[in-house]
C-alpha cells in the first residue's frame, strides 16, 4: 500500500530525513517514534504529498506521488479523499465559520454527495454534535482536536496520519481515542515521542534518530524494552532527581517534553 524508498529530505539550513525506506500494509498501525526534530512531523507531510523527497520514492497504491502526479485533477482528488494529515496544532487547521464548516470543508472542496448527513453522523461520532453551529476556535484544545478528527474522518479515508494527536487532549478523551482506534479498520501512522501512549496507538513501530535515519522497524513491545535503541534514539535519557532527599540518576524517558 505504501512504499518509501530510500527517501532524503533537506530543509535550506538542515536535514530532515536520510535513506530511509520502509513499507506499510493495509489495515497497519505504526507508530512513528523519535525526538522532536528527527524527521516525524517531515515525513508525515511526504506521505500526506504535501512536500515531495529530495532523492527516493514515494509509492502508494502502485502510484508514484510526485508533482505531476499530483497536478492531474482526478488523481489529486482520489488521492487527498484517501490520504489525509492532521497537523500537531489542531489551530492551523481551523479557518471556518462554524464546526459544521469545518467538518464539510473536505467534503465540499471534493464535491462530495450526502455532507449534511455525513457531517452529523461523523459529529455524534466524536461527540461534538452539540458544537456544530458554534465557531470552532471557541472550543476547548480537546474539542478542537476532535473537530479536526471529525474533519478528516468524515472523507471515509484509508490512510490516516497524526502528529502528536494526544498533545491537546485530557486524559479522559485520551482513553476515548485510544479506544477509537483500536475499533477502526484503518491504516493509521501516528507521530510521537510519548513512550507510555505508544503502545496503546499501535503494534508497529519505526524509530528515527536525531541523525534523521531509521534505526529500529518492528513490534513495538521490543523497542520499548530496548535501553539501547531508546538511548541511541535519545528518547531515553538520564537526569538527577530528588529521592529521599537524595539526589539520585536514573534513567528516564520524554514523555514529559
């Protein structure tokens, strides 16, 4: 379903992404592992065709995504129906009027049939039928998140990808998610360097470096037993603390960033 092959990504002062190469199948959950800064957040906009590699391929559904691909009308539409990003700060994602608006931008812009019916069936879905006439930057963080959820969602997409989705969310709502993925038939691919919410996202994980290449593809209950790919991949550290009124080092992971 989606192929990455030997891809390279500069930004114009750093690297972004260096020969890194993997394959998803339908219906996989993977999460993306690393510290901020190794290549997540880029290589999600890659999948998403929102950048394209500097060397090496990206192919999904036996398609080459680049540029000109892209620009052909009817591929660009199946592809964005079936590919769909949701950006760590649901913020930069909200520009409509209402929730409602919000929730059929996607549908409207794809000329979609049934959106009223679609919209308040994908709003019960997150429960956040209560908002739709309501303009969606008075929301809470939580609910923002589920608006931006519901909007992607609501284009019944096969692909899902997610920069830190819990970032803005409460506990309680974060259980809901967790719990909503693991009901969905969906390949989602999920940026974090939550250790402790990783494996509830998915079983699949590939972890990048701070030198922004992969080094650990495979289940995700050995890379979190693993000290040393978590030490290489700096998302385990040591650091002083008090204990007892002693000062103690240990080892420590990032999920508090």
């Amino acid at each position: 379903m989606i192929e990455i092959r030997n891809v390279s990504y500069n930004y114009s002062d750093k690297q972004a992404l260096r020969d890194v190469s993997f394959h998803i199948d339908k219906g996989e959950k993977v999460i993306l592992l690393g510290v901020n800064g190794s290549g997540k957040s880029t290589l999600l906009k890659i999948l998403n065709g929102l950048i394209f590699p500097d060397t090496g391929e990206y192919i999904f559904n036996e398609n080459k995504i680049i540029k000109s691909f892209l620009r052909k009308e009817k591929f660009n539409t199946i592809f964005r129906t079936k590919v769909v990003f949701q950006f760590q700060n649901p913020d930069v994602m909200l520009f409509n009027p209402t929730v409602f608006d919000e929730i059929a931008f996607g549908l409207r812009q794809l000329a979609i049939n049934n959106i009223d019916k679609r919209v308040k069936d994908w709003a019960e879905k997150f429960g956040i039928s209560g908002s739709l006439n309501l303009p969606p930057f008075n929301l809470s963080g939580g609910e923002k998140q589920k608006v931006c959820l519901a909007s992607l969602f609501v284009l019944e997409p096969d692909v899902i990808l997610l920069d830190e989705p819990t970032s803005n969310l409460d506990p309680q709502t974060t259980g809901w998610f967790v719990d909503f993925l693991y009901e969905i038939d969906k390949t989602v691919i999920i940026a974090t360097h939550n250790l402790s919410l990783a494996s509830e996202l998915g079983e699949r994980a590939i972890v990048l470096s701070p030198e922004h290449n992969i080094i650990f593809d495979g289940n995700i209950d050995d890379i979190l037993n693993s000290d040393e790919i978590l030490m290489k991949a700096s998302l385990l550290h040591t650091h002083k603390h008090r204990q007892n009124e002693k000062l103690s080092k240990n080892y420590h992971s990032h999920d508090w960033e």
